[in-house]
C-alpha cells in the first residue's frame, strides 16, 4: 500500500490514543503473521495533536509505553514505526493557528502533485465534537484526497442529543466521511456471527421463531467503576454498553441476510431490524446497583468520592426486547449487563425449544453458546444416548474453542481491524446514522422513565455476585421451562 496517508490523533496524549490506536496500528505493520504484516500504508504518518504540552521525544515515550517490544524483531521495527509519528501542541488561546499549523504538517509530507488522505481520530470528549469538526473542515479538510472524521461512543445521550450531534456535523461532514467506532465490531466472534448463520444452511433452519424459545445476549465485567465513578454517574450501565454493544451484536443475530456484505447492504440490514424493536419498557427490566463486600475487600458503587450519595445509577441492568416481524415473533431477547459481577464475560446464549417427551425424557434445552470473550469459542450442547444397554439420554456437548481446535490461531485486537477498515474506507463495520437512531428510539423512553422517575431505586448487589436478588427468576419468567 502505498497511498499518501496522514491519521491525526486529536486527544493524543490520553490512554484511548495511546493503548487503542498507537499500538494496534504498530501491529498492523509489524504483525509476525504473513499475512498482516505491512498491512498500513509505507507512506502513512501519526500526528499526536493535543492540548497537553509534550516535546518530540516526550510523544515517542508515551507511545512507546504501549507498543510490544518483546523481541529483536519487534523492536526494529518500533525505530522504524517511530519515524512515523510527531506531535504538535495546541495553543487553546490562538483560535485556528494551532489547526494551520497542523494543515502545514500535513502538507509536508506530500511529494509532488500525489494525493493524500487524511483520517482525524476524536479521542476526546463528546461535548467538543462539533467545535473540534468544524475546525478541522475548516483548515484541514483534504482538497486533492479523502478526508474522514472518526469518533468513539458515546454519540450522544439520548435520542434528541444524538439527533443534534448529527445535524451540527451535517453541514461539514457527509455521512461517507463519518466512521463511528463500536469496538465490538471489530471482536473476531462477533464478525463470525454472520459466517455462522449464513455459511451453515443447518443453522439457517432453525433461526427462526419455530425453533428457538429465547436470546440472551450478556456482557459482564468483574471490576467496577475503578475510580471513574464521576463519569460514569452521568452515562450508566445502559449507555455505557446496552445501546451500543449489546444493540450491535442484537442487529448481526435478528438481521435478514443482506444482498451482500457491502457495507451499504450489511449497514441497511441492521438499521431494518433494529427499526422493528419496539421501545423497551421498565415492567420488564431489572436495574441494579453495586455495594460494598460485607468484608470491605471490594467498594461499592456510591464509595467513590465522586459519586452522589443518592446516585440512582445503574451499574447493571437486565432488560427484555423482541423484534416484530415473523421470524422473531415473541422470542424474548434478554439483554444483560453489569460491573462488579462474578466474572467477565461476553456471549450469545440461543436456546431452543424443547423437545417432545413422548419418546425421550430428561432431555435438556439445545443451546448455541456463542464466546465472544473472553475464550473465544463456539459451544453447541445437544442430547445423546448414555453408553449402556438402557435408553437414558445425557447432555453432551460439541465445542470449537479457538485456542483448542485451531493451531496458534491470529486473532487480532478489534481496533487492529476497525482501524484498517477506516483507513480502507470501508463502512461496513461502522455504525450508519440510521442504526444509531434507530437504536436511540429502542432506549431513550426507558432511560427517561428510569431517570425520571425518583421512585425507581436500583436493587442492591454485592460486589463480586451474580447480581440482584430475583435476577435468575426474572430470567426464567421469559423462559419456556421444563
């Protein structure tokens, strides 16, 4: 690859730069796999460009803290990976110069009358977006290449919010130069939803309503808020991940197979799909909140200083969707989520149906078990015959455990592969405005409610537990039993 490219890491002296971005791009030109080494362009450079006053060699410091180094190998090309980057310190006080100075920069590294492409990473807070953007059109914009603005979530913070962002970044930037980053795009299971579903016609039978009883989709973390209390108190459980994440792996698992996997046809599937779920509602969710261990070992949410004593936020929630069309009619998506759980965990659980007992019994559920961390894997647990000469079933189960069924297997990390989309243009891992508010309109009346109400107090769970008392019975009640 040999395009003339430029990424400016606005916000570069923060840990997003430096531990999601620096080192995934380091990877993805020093990769020891074949076939990912020397995926990023030879021409392409890194500007850190940030209000923190830093020298050359006070940026190179920090990006080296992050890079791998673990060999001979590594560290050769780190010296050349170095070469790459600079850093330039804004002036807050001097208006556009420090963006002039950036252009300037930029301009530097063109060789004659070739083109170059300009990627603008926003590692900094949401609520200067727009100034940022408009600055950036407004000196930095690329006349003889691409020109793309990148954002991490949140995009905004309800629908009206996410609604205005994206009004104030209309008259800049086109909806082809806006790639929004929902790093669980990039995780290697969740690309292989659609592999599974649609390379294997045996699961393509029976994904449908007719055969399975309910979803559950959970991501749950064993650490809490670790001294982010402050922020977290303004965004919850439910914006931190359930819009985003846990709505993006919901679109792969419902969606009608695209024309193709383009990212227009892929982006329009899942914005369709996520049209169809209706508004979720608080009789059928379970919000919760962490306390202290009895021992005082783990802190509880409201512990941290800066936290409000009467915080209602949800630091875990479970909630239940369905999807109105024919395929899903009244198939219960239960959507789980939680800090300062027993352990740290994202999969897909399908269960279907149950059997009939007229020839066997003591069957179990067939379930489809999709890790997408950690272990990524694919579990199928099914019904077989216990060796003997009785008719007695036993559950058993089929497992593809990466790490197990494939030799030294190549995962790579999930900004590896949003950033080489980014820079490729290709938007098929991006999130479309269409699924964005689609999504908004799934969530934004229950964050209401459950904001606005003061009579909805989240139940209390003890750091390191399953969750809130009832939670398995909450659970089960969408659940066929047995």
């Amino acid at each position: 690859m040999g395009q003339n490219s430029v990424i400016v890491l606005l916000g570069a002296s923060g840990n997003l730069a430096a531990k999601k971005l620096v080192r995934p791009m380091s990877r993805l030109r020093a990769s020891q796999s074949s076939h990912r080494r020397g995926l990023l362009s030879d021409k392409l450079k890194i500007i850190g460009f940030d209000l923190t006053h830093m020298s050359h060699d006070d940026f190179i410091e920090h990006v080296k803290s992050c890079v791998d180094q673990s060999s001979p190998e590594l560290e050769d090309h780190f010296k050349a990976f170095r070469e790459r980057c600079s850093y330039i310190t804004i002036n807050q006080d001097a208006g556009d110069d420090s963006f002039v100075v950036l252009k300037k920069r930029m301009e530097s590294f063109i060789e004659g009358d070739e083109t170059q492409n300009r990627h603008f990473y926003m590692a900094l807070p949401p609520n200067i977006y727009v100034a940022v953007s408009e600055q950036l059109r407004r000196n930095c914009y690329s006349e003889k290449g691409d020109s793309q603005i990148i954002f991490e979530k949140p995009f905004g913070h309800d629908l009206e919010s996410s609604v205005e962002l994206h009004k104030k970044l209309e008259p800049n930037w086109k909806e082809s130069e806006i790639f929004r980053i929902d790093h669980y795009l990039g995780k290697e299971m969740v690309k292989n939803i659609m592999t599974l579903r649609f390379g294997n016609p045996m699961f393509g039978a029976l994904w449908d309503c007719n055969h399975i009883d309910n979803i559950q989709i959970s991501m749950t973390e064993d650490i809490g808020t670790e001294g982010r209390g402050g922020y977290f108190d303004d965004v919850g459980i439910i914006r931190d991940v359930m819009q985003n994440h846990l709505m993006q792996i919901l679109a792969l698992t419902t969606m009608e197979r695209p024309g193709s996997f383009s990212a227009e046809d892929l982006r329009q599937e899942k914005a369709r799909v996520l049209r169809l779920v209706p508004p979720l509602e608080a009789r059928h969710t379970l919000a919760g909140q962490f306390i202290r261990t009895k021992d005082g070992k783990h802190p509880g949410y409201k512990d941290d200083d800066d936290v409000p004593e009467d915080s209602r936020c949800a630091t875990f929630c479970t909630t239940v969707a369905y999807v109105r069309n024919a395929r899903w009619e009244n198939v219960p998506f239960i959507l789980k989520s939680g800090k300062a759980l027993s352990e740290s965990k994202t999969e897909i659980r399908i269960q279907l149906k149950d059997t009939t007992d007229a020839m066997l019994r003591n069957t179990s559920h067939n379930q489809l078990i999709i890790r997408i961390q950690p272990n990524e894997a694919v579990r199928l647990k099914m019904n077989a015959k216990m060796p003997g000469l009785e008719l007695r079933t036993v559950e058993t189960e089929l497992d593809l455990t990466y790490k197990q069924t494939v030799e030294d297997p190549d995962i790579p990390e999930a900004y590896e592969a949003l950033l080489l989309d980014a820079f490729r243009g290709d938007y098929s891992e991006s999130v479309s405005e269409e699924e964005l508010e689609a999504s908004w309109k799934i969530f934004t009346p229950l964050l209401h409610e459950l904001e606005g109400n003061k009579n909805i107090v989240p139940a209390p769970y003890v750091y390191g537990s399953e969750g809130p008392d009832g939670l398995e019975e909450f659970i089960a009640s969408y659940q066929v039993q047995k």
